[in-house]
C-alpha cells in the first residue's frame, strides 16, 4: 500500500485561480480602453520583481506552503514584506490582465486571485510563527504581510 499523498489546499488554491485568471482574461471578450503595452510594462514588471525574490528563496520557493527553509530570510526583498513572492505574482496577473484589456480578468483578480494569495499567506504566516517563534514574530512585527509599510510601527502607545 502507498503512503498516502497530501494535498496542499492552499497551494492548490492559488494556483488554480491564478491560472483561471489568466484562462478568463484570453476568453474575455470585452476589452478595455488601456494599451497592451501598459499590460506588457506591468507584466515585466512584476516578472522581474519575481526574479529578484527567488534570488532569496531559492530551494525554498519550491515546496508546499510549509516552511521548508531552515532558516528565515529578512533579507532582500523580505525586509519590505513577508510575503513579496505573492506580490510578483499579483502584479504578473494584473499586468497579463492588462496586456489583454480584460475587465472580467481584472474583476476575477480582485475577487478570487488576490484572496487565495492573501489564504495561503495566512497560513504560510502561521506554520512560519510555528518554526521559528520569537525571530518571527519579531520580523512580523517590523515589516508588513503583502505589501510594504509605509510607515514604521511605533509601539508604547
């Protein structure tokens, strides 16, 4: 008998509303006032922001939405938010959506895409509270989940 497999749901959701996100945006067939090339330059761009965080992920980009890095990285694009890789992948979806001047695949963004980001953040966050306790949530505190801060966190108020 085989070891039974384990779905990752988190994982599993994301990826299947990011890919019919971008199935939408192709069988939309509205289209909005924007150029492609408004979509392509946003697109690159978060394209090239998701190179710059593999650089820090590494190994630890492929894998389930536990943890599977031995150590925590703060670094990079980590010391703006705990969470850049889904940013890139937000960006990408809207830029793609954009290329495609797709109303729907912007809704479809909105309504399920950056909400399975946000579930499998969450969850992500607990297991990374779970592994590495008080450097953790040290670092939780100092940067924000899915974007930046633009402010500092002041405390004693």
């Amino acid at each position: 008998m085989s070891p039974k497999s384990k779905v990752d749901l988190p994982s599993l959701l994301m990826v299947l509303s990011f890919t019919s996100n971008m199935l939408i945006g192709f069988l939309d067939p509205t289209e909005m006032p924007v150029p492609k090339e408004t979509g392509l330059w946003v697109f690159l761009g978060g394209s090239l922001f998701f190179v710059y965080v593999l650089l820090y992920l590494r190994s630890g980009f492929l894998g389930d939405t536990k943890p599977n890095l031995s150590f925590l990285i703060t670094k990079g694009p980590y010391r703006l938010c705990r969470h850049p890789q889904y940013l890139s992948f937000v960006i990408m979806v809207l830029g793609f959506d954009l290329m495609l001047r797709s109303p729907i695949g912007i809704a479809f963004t909105f309504a399920l895409s950056i909400p399975s980001a946000i579930y499998r953040a969450k969850i992500e966050d607990k297991l990374l509270g779970e592994k590495f306790g008080e450097e953790w949530e040290q670092y939780a505190d100092s940067v924000g989940f899915i974007l930046p801060r633009l402010r500092k966190k002041t405390t004693g108020q």
